[in-house]
C-alpha cells in the first residue's frame, strides 16, 4: 500500500513540475519557418526636420522552435564601428520600430556613431529556442545610415531690449515647443536682443544675420570673432518672440497675450472635500503658482490640480498614482487620473507648494513649512529705519503661529519685512507685491523671497531673486495695525 502511495506522490510532482515548465518553455510548435530579418530600408539620411517620422523599422519571421512546443526568444544585436549592442526583445514579439529622432539619438547612445556621420549598421536578429542551447538562429541585414547633429533642446533670449539686459546669467528662457522651434512672450523695450543655448554663456549664440534681406535670418555663431549681431526693437511693448533653429528664422510680433499659460490653477484634493481652490499667481514669474495650507487627514490624502474651476478636464496630475509629494514631475491632460497622496503620518502640518506651469517645465515642489520665529519690520517708515540689526520686531499669535501682528506710528516712506535680519540682506524676507505699493487696507498678497535658498532660486531661472526689492509706500504718517500670514502670505496695512 505505502508503495502504491509513493508512485502516486511521484506521479503528482512530476505533474507539476511540467505543468511549471510548460509555463516557462510552452508555446505553439512554429513548424519549421526560416527566420528572415526584413528593414524597412536599407539607406537612411536622417534630419531632425522629419524627427518625428517613421525612421527605421525592422520585422522577422517567427523561426522555428524545431517541433519542440517551446518558446522562441528574440534578442536584437546592433553593430557598428566596432560596437555591439543586444537590445532583448523577448518572446512573441516581431517588430521593432523607432521614429527618426529616437534612431538618431539610440545609434549615438547604444553604439557611438557621432553625430552627422555616415555608418553601416548591421542588425541581426537572434532566436533562442527556450530550453535548448543548441538551437540558435540568426538573421541580419545592413543599413547605411546618416545621421544629424540635434540643434540645443534649451534657448535664451538677452539683451538691451530684455529685462535680462547684457547679462548673460539672467538670460530669459524660451519654451520648447518642438525640435528646434522656441517661443517666448513678454516685455520688450527699445534696444536689441539674441539668443544663447546656456544661461551665463556667450557662447554659442544665434543672432541675426545681417544678410538676410528680410530680417528674419539666424546665423550660428561659434566664436567671439564672430560679428556680433542682434535683433533690433524701436518701441516698447508686449511681444511674442518665434524661433525656428532649423529653418534658421526668428520673427518678432506685438503681442496682446500675456504668457500665462491658464488664467487660474486650482488645488483639488480631498483636504479641500474635492473642491476647487484657487491658487495664487506669482507676480515675479509666469506660469508660477502658489499654494499654503495645514493638511489635515480626513481619510484620503490625495490631490492634483485643475485649470478650470469645477472643470476635471485638462488637469495638472502626478506622473503615477499615488505618487509621493516629493515628486515634482507634473503631466498635463494625461488619460490617466494619477494623483499625489500624502500619508496618514505626513498630515497635521503645514505645507507650501509652488507649481510650474510653463510648457515643457512643468514642476510641483512642496515642501513642508516651519514658521520663521520672529519677523521685522525695516524701513524709513519704521521706528529703526534701514538699520537691520534692531529692525522692528513684530508679534507673534498665541493661537496662530503663522499669524503676526504690529501696531505703532509709521512715519511717511518705504518698508518691508525681514525674517531673520542676515546682515548681508541676501536672507527671507516678505515684500509687496509691486515696487512703491500703497497698501489698500484690506488683505492683499505679500511676496515670500528667500535670497539665500538654492531651492526657491530654482523655481525662478528667469528672475535674478538676489535683486529683488519691492516696498510698501507708506504716503501718510500715523498709527498702523499690520498682521501678517506667513503660511497664506497675505498682509494687511491698516491706518487707524
């Protein structure tokens, strides 16, 4: 009997055990077909102006697996110049394709073929029969290919007709909307302007080309020996500015839009009940948004953006769902409802987020928010005036540690508000939100700057945050009542 039971213990392990080989190795018998590797062309010149069509596409037959049932895996071998790259492909797969622009970037990445050279590529494909070392079969097939050298994928607008003036490390950044083709909006005095690849460098530029008949032409420059010529602007203005590296053209139009992307972003989430709440524009930056609040778990902790109030159509999500707040990548319009979650543990504190609309530059950072201890009041409208080192101290809320208050005589003049009195001025401070600003009496918006914050700093590439100054102008002397909301940033300046 016990015999009896130890054949059939046999019988049932011998029965799983190809049952998980058939899982691994089993696959229709492919008979007995002659894998042929076929191209799509044999002769490709690639250009970046056709960087998004088809560039190369390669297809085989199935093989055979010899009659064995088992799975054919499929490996892609590239060769060139002496390098080899297998690019695995797996089982049941036949095809594989890339656009002109992926094939001129994987040849130079996978294989080190530079960039506007002419190679011959050998591509093979190899079958593997799974289970069986002996079974290999290979087809390939060459390919001459050109290849181009990518124009800059980052451009900068400067000059004396920008705010960035002749300074190249607070030249503006263009938007990218496609290979080789930049746009910008924005203010433009009299004076001229051109364009540099690296913010802080001169060099390469594209300026204008003074043979060009009808103004519009671009020419490369390499080297400081190179003339040296801009676009020019007679009048001030609101202008939109249109780059196009591969036809080599920029064309400049007045321009009514303002550069913002939306006109409102809202924060949505389940801290706000899934309602819409709209976020505060910056005032030193475009597209640059700004949300504070205490985040408090009420049984969910996600949350995405949206730019039309009750709208959940084009909407600001995360790039996977339930992606942590620390991750900045923001898509835009996605299929996919992918939303920011904040852990049980991670609420019951303040947090500030800044979102970056700007196409191509999309960006979430959020960071959780300590109030500063103390905040002080500077200025010739102040009792201390400009001496920073005994600035007016303001009051903090028992109740409220976000909130501060003030009251006392402001003489006629200028002032704003230090958060922690760095001798070299370059600290945080609370501003107005416009040069020489008449404070309205009610609550308005105060502008955070942290001069000496290499994160905040990174939000504004176009915005030399070290220069900034913006002052209340206090036009009639008397008592004041001043309460400030470091977490919302809003202040109010009220006369008594």
């Amino acid at each position: 009997m016990k015999k009896y039971i130890f054949r059939i213990a046999l019988m049932i392990v011998a029965s799983m055990f190809a049952t998980a080989c058939s899982s691994d190795f089993m696959e229709l018998d492919k008979g007995s077909d002659t894998l042929t590797l076929t191209p799509s062309a044999t002769q490709l010149t690639l250009t970046e102006a056709n960087h998004s069509a088809d560039g190369l596409t390669l297809e085989w037959t199935t093989g055979t697996n010899y009659g064995t049932g088992n799975k054919i895996n499929y490996v892609l071998q590239f060769s060139a110049n002496g390098n080899t790259y297998n690019d695995t492909i797996g089982n049941g797969v036949y095809k594989w394709s890339k656009t002109v622009g992926d094939l001129n970037t994987y040849l130079a990445e996978k294989l080190g073929i530079g960039y506007g050279e002419t190679v011959n590529v050998n591509a093979k494909v190899i079958a593997d029969v799974a289970g069986y070392t002996d079974k290999t079969q290979t087809s390939e097939a060459n390919i001459a290919v050109t290849t181009y050298q990518p124009v800059t994928s980052t451009l900068f607008i400067m000059g004396s007709a920008t705010n960035a003036g002749t300074d190249a490390s607070k030249a503006i950044s263009m938007t990218r909307t496609d290979a080789g083709q930049f746009t910008w909006i924005g203010p433009l005095t009299a004076g001229t302007f051109k364009f540099i690849t690296t913010k802080g460098s001169l060099i390469p530029s594209y300026n204008r080309d003074a043979n060009n008949a009808a103004g519009t032409g671009l020419v490369y420059r390499s080297s400081d020996s190179e003339a040296d010529e801009g676009f020019t602007v007679t009048a001030a203005g609101n202008y939109e500015v249109k780059v196009d590296l591969l036809k080599m053209t920029c064309t400049v139009a007045k321009s009514t839009a303002s550069g913002e992307r939306f006109n409102d972003v809202y924060f949505v989430g389940s801290f706000t009940n899934w309602g819409f709440v709209r976020m505060t524009k910056d005032v030193l930056r475009k597209n640059l948004w700004h949300y504070g609040e205490m985040f408090t778990w009420n049984g969910s902790g996600e949350f995405k953006f949206g730019t039309v109030s009750g709208s959940w159509d084009n909407m600001l999500v995360a790039s996977s769902a339930g992606a942590p707040y620390t991750s900045t990548v923001v898509v835009y319009n996605s299929s996919n409802d992918n939303k920011w979650a904040l852990t049980e543990a991670q609420c019951g504190k303040a947090y500030k987020i800044m979102l970056d609309v700007t196409i191509g530059s999309e960006k979430m950072v959020m960071t959780p928010f300590t109030p500063y201890a103390g905040l002080y009041l500077v200025g010739d409208a102040t009792p201390n005036g400009w001496t920073l080192s005994s600035a007016t101290a303001m009051t903090a809320d028992a109740s409220n540690p976000y909130l501060f208050t003030w009251t006392g005589a402001l003489k006629a003049g200028e002032m704003k508000i230090s958060c922690d009195k760095k001798s070299d001025w370059m600290g945080a401070w609370f501003m107005a939100d416009a040069s020489d600003k008449a404070p309205t009496g009610g609550v308005e918006n105060a502008v955070f700057v942290d001069k000496s914050d290499a994160t905040f700093k990174a939000m504004y590439p176009d915005v030399a945050i070290g220069d900034v100054d913006m002052k209340w102008k206090i036009a009639t002397a008397g008592t004041y009542i001043i309460t400030l909301n470091q977490l919302k940033e809003t202040i109010s300046i009220v006369k008594q």
